[in-house]
C-alpha cells in the first residue's frame, strides 16, 4: 500500500514538472541588423541609421520611439535593435547617411527571428541610392 501512494505521488510530481517546464512563451521580439557600407564595400562607422515602420504604429519595445528609431553605428558598421510585436510581421524602412551620403533599404522583420541587411550608402543626388526620389 505503501508503495503504491508512493509511486502515485511520484508520477503526480514528474507530470506536474514536465507540464510546468514544457510550457514556454513565444518571442514577442525580433533583432534586426542593420549594417552600412560605402559602394567600395568599405564599413562606415558613425553612421546615422534610421529604422522606421510607415505609418503611426510603433512596433520598438521602448514605448518613447513612436515609431522611430535612430542610432549611430560602431567600428564595424553594424547597429542592431529589438523591436517587439503585436502580430507576426513588420516591413520597416532604413535610412543610413553620413556627411554627404546616403542609403536606403527595408528589412522584412518576422517576430522571434533575426534579420539582417546592407545599406550602401552613395553621394547625395546619386539616383542608384535605393532612397525614393
């Protein structure tokens, strides 16, 4: 009788472990990277990079950015940023320039992915700068 409360309370606790342990939350956040090159294939650093969603929505984890999101780059010519979700998906707009140049892309953002990109930058009124004209 003994054994058998006691194999009963075991199994109790293995199945309330494995129940608690297997029940994880899904990523509301996404890293996006964003690197900036010159058209020499050249990193630049000290970049201004502006991510941004179209629109009014905010899609960033920090509530002040309404929307927006601006950063400079390091010495390698990288700047990553999380952005959270409300649903599973966000296409954002990145502008990157420094001095007289300048770049656009967009990054198809999927929630609890990483994604990356490569803005090159060229000279102000060059039309080949991926920016709308």
């Amino acid at each position: 009788m003994n054994l058998i409360k006691t194999l009963t309370f075991s199994l109790l606790f293995l199945g309330l472990i494995s129940l608690f342990s297997s029940c994880e939350t899904e990523s509301t956040e996404s890293l996006v990277r964003v690197r900036v090159m010159s058209s020499d294939s050249i990193p630049v650093q000290n970049a201004w990079v502006h991510v941004f969603s179209p629109g009014g929505s905010t899609v960033f984890t920090d509530p002040a950015t309404s929307g927006q999101y601006w950063r400079k780059t390091g010495l390698d010519g990288w700047i990553d940023t999380l952005i959270g979700f409300d649903y599973g998906e966000a296409y954002l707009d990145v502008e990157a320039s420094k001095g007289g140049w300048k770049g656009c892309n967009f990054v198809h953002a999927e929630q609890g992915q990483t994604s990356e990109i490569i803005v090159i930058i060229k000279p102000y009124g060059d039309l080949n700068n991926g920016c709308p004209q």
